[in-house]
C-alpha cells in the first residue's frame, strides 16, 4: 500500500510532491506482536478546520443529544504512560504523550495523578489515588498510552514488569480497564472520560492466551461450584467496547480509544503518537470543550493516517463540560498610572494594540506580543482613538512555571531611555536577559513558550524588530536554566536587577522572516516572501536547532565510486536568481500589500528615488499611497538585464522592466530602470538600503 504524498498532511518536510512511500507495517509481530507503529509526514498546524470537518459525519459522538458545555468545577485526571517494557517490545512515544498531556491538564486546572513506566503495583496504587480523588469531582478523566489487550470482554492495560512467560492469571497482565470503569462509576463524579491510546489487539503469544483463557474458564468453574465449562478461544484483536450504561446515580462515562476493535494505534513520527497530537492541537484552542477535542482529535488521527487509524467513542454523557477551570500562564499589560485615568474600553484598546505584533504561528503554552510602534491590527479610527490615549502599554509580562519547579517565573519587558529591557523574575531576584542580542533598541517583541525538548519544561521562542535587526526581524529559541542559588540571590539583591548571561542556552539564532511556524514535531518553517515563497527550515536535533540542509549531511559514510548513472544534486541558486526572486515576490507582486509586509523589506533609514536618509515607516508611508493610486499593477523584470555587483557590505542592483499601471487616472504603461542597494541577510534573504529609478 502507498501513501499520496500530495496530500495535505504530507507538506512541509520536503518530501517531494507526486512520490510514494511504503505503508508502516504494525510493530507488534508473532509471538509477541507490536504496536502504535509510525506513519511518516508532517502535519500543518494551520490544518485544524479541515481535520475536524473530515470526520465529522462518521465520529460517533456528533449524534449524541449534547447539552451546552457547562462551566468547569473540579476536574481530576490519571495519567499512565508506559514505554520501558521489561519483558514485551519497549515503545517510543507513551511516556512523552503521557507527560504533555499531563502538563497541558495541570496548566489547565486540573488535579493530576501521574504514572511513568509504571510496574503492576505502582498503576493500581496510582488508580486507587485517582478513584479517591475522583469523589465529588465535576469531571475525571482517565489516559493511557501503551500496550493493551483484550481476553474475554476483559480490557488490560500492561503494566512495565508484565511477564508474559510467567502470568498464571489474568489480573497479573496489569490494570483492568474494565474493573477502574466499574469504580469510576460509582465513585462518585459527575462524569467520567477515558482515553486509551493503545492498540487494540492481542500481544500475547497464542500459548500463553490459551493458559490465561484456560485458567479463567477453571476459576470461574470453581467458584459457581459447577463442572469446568468448555473455554472458547475467541479472545479478539481489540480491546472491547465498555458498556455506556451508568446506572442509576452513577457517573456519565465515556470511553475513547485511539483506534477501532482488531485495530492498532500508531506511535507517529515525532515525538507524540497521532492521537496525543490531535489532542494537544484541540486543548491548545480557544473552545476546549470535551466533545469538541474528541471531535477535533479523533478527525485529525483519520486525516493524518490517510483513514488506517479510526478512533472510536462510547458514551452516555448527556451534556458537555469545558476542560479547565484556569489556564496558569498569564500574559498582563501594564498601563501603570493611566491604569485608573482611562476608561474600560481605552484600556482594552490599548492592551490589543500593543499586542498587535506577531510573527510567531503554532501551539503555544503561552504566547504574547509587545509593540510600541502604530499596531496593524486596529482599524484607523481604533488608531486615532490609541494615538489619542497615550500609545502602547509601557510593560508586558508572561507568568508561568518554566523550570517545573511549582514557582512561578515573571518574563517583562519595559522601556528603558535608550532600550527595551527583558527581565526574568522569580521570588524577588531579578535578572536582564542577555541573550538573543537583548538588551537593544525594540520597535515590537514577541514570547512564546513550548517545549520542544522533551523535559516538560518549556522553552522560550523570542522574536523582535529593532534597527539592528536588519528589517526582517529576529528569532532566537532558548532554553531556561534556572536561577543559580536563589536563595542566596534573594538574600542579597532583593529588588535589585543585575545583569546575567546565563539564564539560557540558545538552541537557535537566525532572522524571523515574515513569520515563523513551529510545527507539531518542534519543526520550525521561517517564512519570506509571497505564499513562503522563500522558506527555510530547523529542527531540533536534542541539542540545539540546525538547518534542514545542514542536517541532511550524512558524515562517514563511504560512497561508490560515481558511474555514468550518478546524478549530481542541484546547484544553490545564484546571487542573481535571489535577488529576481525576491524583487517578483515582493515589490513586483499585485494586489494589496500590508504595511507590515512592506516594513520588513527595509532598512531604519534608506535613500529613497533622490530623497536620502528617509524612515523606513515614511517611506512604506509612501509606497502604500503610490499602490493606491495603482491599484491594478503587472511589472516584469528583464532578467537579461540583471547586474549584481558587490559594493562593500551591501550589493548593487540594475535592472530594466516592463509596467502596466492602471486607476482613477487611466493607465499607463513602458518600460523602466531600477537601482537598488540591497544587504544580504543571513538565510538568503534582503534587506532593501536604497531604492530608485527611472522611466525609460
């Protein structure tokens, strides 16, 4: 079987449109079969309507009689992760889905109970936490991930020592899902989800399933006091469904499995299966209702695995519940004394214009944008009214946990005379960030939080403009270390703050581009130009980002002799074929441009046709009324007549065109020459020092 690498979830990491690739094969394997195996592809961040839409007629769940979603009470949740197995086939990816689904509940609000790589007792001690906390909880929900097996109608769920070699009974395969269903039933909770992402098939080898079902059948015997029953060896592939019913007085359940009956689960190919990915994509919406993250979730597995993956729900909910009750990172602004002089909606309008900046695109924990220059996403009357107000917030500030360690952090930034300053504080020490080129002249920042490395604590994505940023801006991604002895910090330098370098670790420093996406995997996409039309790619290597070219080399490896069949890798374009390609995605392109989209193609200051020494916001200023005046334009450069000459740190362009311009005043048309000075940036990218020319 082949997957279509023309479809949607297959962009992104280069594989090339048109070719095949061979389907994934299950991992569980006679006698002892494996699960959650890989598909490969990289899925769009961007993708969510069209993942949800995909599955909406066949997900069970949209014809249950919902209720609205009401508001959150308390809400508990189990989380089991297993992957390190002792004696069947070890997994990837448990324990990592397991920790980001955790950490995404507990910012969320809710009470978990946490399981790794747990043994038989440790996951019923866990269960037994869960069922005491579940009394009188608006909502428990229970996660799993990793192998499970169905005898019987019996669903288990292994536990890391599992022995298959030496199980005697049932029971000793792990946890029983259906006996922790029975519990939650009664324990007391208005209502209760379970999720399982385990394949649902029959790992055992076929000799010890006829010992278990054997001895199941005697046991049974025994205690009805009766003769031992024939034993049917009709254990299934999959788990089995658990029934709905509640019972009077008891919890509302639903069950949802990451895949149907005889079916696996796949691990992905990141560092989370598909079903943890549709999951985190949901929870990181603005509408976290249950029944949409099912929806959105269960949709996004069937997209992403081209239908080879199914989930399946089973409920008897009546009504909706939104998940969370809180979200604990926090994002203020500050307006300091005009806090108390405007009114509610000046304040409101200040706080949007000032967050009016970004070039961040994915899912965040946490994310916030800070400018003090004219906000492009207010209409001009918000504009006028902003002018009128006083501007900007003079401070903005993320609170959250970045080390994990149950104390929050505080990242600001506020003007300085001279600069922006970024300060990270925790408990009264405060420090200045020294990373990233910080402290520096900031027209507009950006922070974002994620964990791209696993460790559950997530690191911090920053991107700005300023005059030393080279018109595209700046990206850098960094890793928290922590306070070294805060205590001792505390004691002395209360209220104070003191410069330090080594709050972070910098995984990446590059420009920002027009955005920058960061994909499900951690994968980041830098975008310039039209449609991306100069894109640049990262990953994360687990220890720093490096370039997808560079980390394509494959060092130490010994190669053939070439033969007339060799085919040599393509050329990198030349410094002539960049700048064409940039001049045809940006000046020469139609249609209505952004005055953000235009800001970052210049310099702070550019000679612009005989005017030297000009703002780069007069001189968009002055591109935007000229494109008004224009709004129907086709130019077409005469590439033949491209000269690239290098001039000190910057390179010098001519080149002749043919325009067509048409408006209120007619149309015009002939042919022109152009003069540009253009410095390269790092990534193949240009900045625009100076612009002119002539007709001919």
């Amino acid at each position: 079987m082949k997957l279509d690498t023309n479809s949607p979830v297959r962009r992104f990491r280069g594989v090339p449109a048109g070719s095949t690739m061979e389907a994934p094969s299950p991992r569980w394997t006679a006698p002892s079969p494996e699960c959650r195996t890989s598909l490969s592809g990289w899925r769009d961040p961007s993708r969510s309507i069209g993942y949800a839409l995909a599955f909406l007629v066949s997900l069970i769940l949209v014809t249950l009689p919902w209720e609205a979603a009401q508001a959150a009470g308390r809400q508990v949740a189990l989380v089991i992760g297993n992957a390190a197995y002792e004696n069947v086939s070890p997994l990837v990816n448990p324990k990592r889905d397991a920790a980001a689904l955790s950490d995404r509940l507990r910012d969320a609000g809710f009470d978990v109970v946490e399981a790794f790589d747990a043994d038989t007792f440790a996951m019923r001690r866990a269960a037994d936490r869960f069922v005491d906390a579940a009394k009188g909880a608006d909502l428990a929900v229970f996660y799993y991930a990793g192998h499970g097996v169905q005898l019987f109608d019996q669903n288990y769920l292994l536990a890391r020592d599992t022995d298959p070699e030496a199980l005697t009974e049932i029971q000793d395969l792990g946890l029983s899902l259906s006996d922790l269903a029975d519990r939650l039933r009664e324990s007391g909770a208005v209502r209760v989800a379970l999720l399982v992402d385990a394949c649902r098939d029959n790992p055992l080898p076929m000799d010890t399933t006829v010992r278990l079902v054997t001895g199941a059948g005697a046991s049974a015997s025994e205690d009805e006091g009766g003769a031992r029953p024939a034993v049917a060896l009709a254990t299934g592939r999959g788990l089995a469904p658990l029934a709905a019913a509640s019972g009077p007085g008891g919890a509302q359940m639903l069950t949802f499995f990451a895949a149907q009956p005889r079916e696996v689960s796949y691990d992905g190919t990141g560092s989370n299966s598909f079903l943890m990915e549709g999951l985190l994509e949901a929870l990181s919406g603005d509408r976290r209702d249950m029944a949409e993250v099912i929806r959105h979730a269960s949709a996004y597995v069937r997209t992403v695995t081209g239908g080879r993956q199914v989930p399946q729900v089973v409920s008897d909910w009546t009504g909706d519940v939104a998940l969370g009750g809180n979200v604990k990172a926090r994002v203020e602004y500050d307006l300091f004394d005009r806090e108390s002089t405007l009114s509610r909606a000046d304040r409101d309008l200040v706080r949007k214009g000032t967050a009016g900046f970004s070039k961040l695109r994915g899912d965040f924990v946490a994310q916030a944008g800070w400018n003090q220059g004219t906000p492009d996403n207010l209409s001009e009357d918000e504009r006028k009214r902003y002018r009128s107000v006083g501007g900007n917030a003079p401070s903005m500030s993320v609170h959250y946990d970045l080390d994990r360690d149950g104390r929050e952090e505080t990242l600001t930034v506020y003007n300085e005379v001279s600069s922006v300053q970024v300060v990270l504080e925790k408990e009264g020490v405060r420090r200045t960030v020294g990373s990233c080129g910080l402290p520096a002249p900031i027209d507009a920042i950006e922070f974002g939080l994620r964990d791209v490395d696993g460790d559950r604590r997530p690191e911090v994505f920053v991107t700005y403009e300023g005059e030393r940023t080279a018109g595209f801006g700046r990206l850098c991604v960094l890793r928290f270390r922590g306070f070294d002895d805060l205590a001792g910090s505390r004691r002395g330098n209360l209220g104070r703050t003191d410069g330090n370098d080594d709050l972070f670790d910098t995984l990446l420093d590059t420009d920002a581009g027009w955005s920058a996406t960061v994909a499900i995997d951690g994968t980041i996409r830098r975008c310039s130009g039209t449609g991306c039309a100069d894109a640049y790619d990262y990953r994360f290597d687990g220890r720093r980002y490096v370039s997808v070219e560079d980390a394509s080399v494959v060092p130490n490896v010994e190669v053939d002799s070439p033969t007339s069949d060799d085919r040599s890798s393509p050329e990198a374009p030349s410094v002539e074929q960049r700048v064409a390609t940039f001049v045809n995605a940006t000046l020469f392109r139609p249609g209505k441009h952004a005055g953000s989209e235009l800001r970052v193609l210049y310099g702070e200051r550019v000679d612009y046709f005989g005017k030297s020494n000009r703002s780069a916001a007069d001189v968009v200023k002055e591109k935007l009324q000229y494109f008004e005046r224009w709004p129907k334009r086709t130019f077409v450069m005469d590439e033949t007549t491209l000269t690239v000459t290098p001039d000190r740190d910057a390179l010098t362009v001519r080149f002749e065109y043919s325009y067509e311009v048409s408006g209120a005043k007619g149309t015009r048309a002939g042919r022109g020459l152009a003069t540009m000075r253009l410095r390269e940036n790092v990534g193949r990218s240009f900045v625009i020092l100076s612009e002119g020319g002539r007709t001919l």
